[in-house]
C-alpha cells in the first residue's frame, strides 16, 4: 500500500520549515549580522469588530528573515525527497 504525497504533507513541511528557521534565524542573529535582517509584511494597525456583547481584533503580519527562507527551502527541498 503506497502513500502519497498530497497537499496535507506539503502544508505540515512549509510550516515546520518557516517555524524551525524563523527560531534558528533568531538565534544566529545574535553571532551571524546576515540573519539579523528581517523584512515584516502585513497590515499596521488591527481590524476591530465591536458587537456589543463581543470585542474581535485581528492583526496579521509576517516576518521573515534569512533563517525562515533557508527553512521553506529545506521544507520544499525534503517534500520532494519523501517517498
């Protein structure tokens, strides 16, 4: 019985990938002053919906730096190499 690849596998390797190379791109930026570059992409200030009863704020913003694109390569790189 064959596994296959399918887009479940890929999602779960890009996001352990830019998580692992977001915390080890954190850590080398303290010795390494390439990985302390980061580039932030997002919105600037929250959405808020008031409804009386309840308050909802939403803010998304992506951070990268070199660390999280060594990451998504790595992650790209093994989707390809599992079998």
């Amino acid at each position: 019985m064959k596994r296959s690849k399918g887009i479940g596998t890929l999602c779960f390797l890009l996001l352990v990938g830019l998580l692992f190379g977001g915390f080890v791109g954190d850590f080398l930026a303290k010795y390494v002053h390439a990985f302390s570059y980061q580039q932030m992409i997002g919105m600037n200030s929250p959405i808020s919906i008031d409804l009386n009863f309840i308050k909802v704020s939403f803010l998304l913003v992506f951070r990268f730096n070199l660390g999280t694109v060594i990451g998504l390569i790595i992650a790209i790189f093994s989707y390809y190499k599992v079998k």
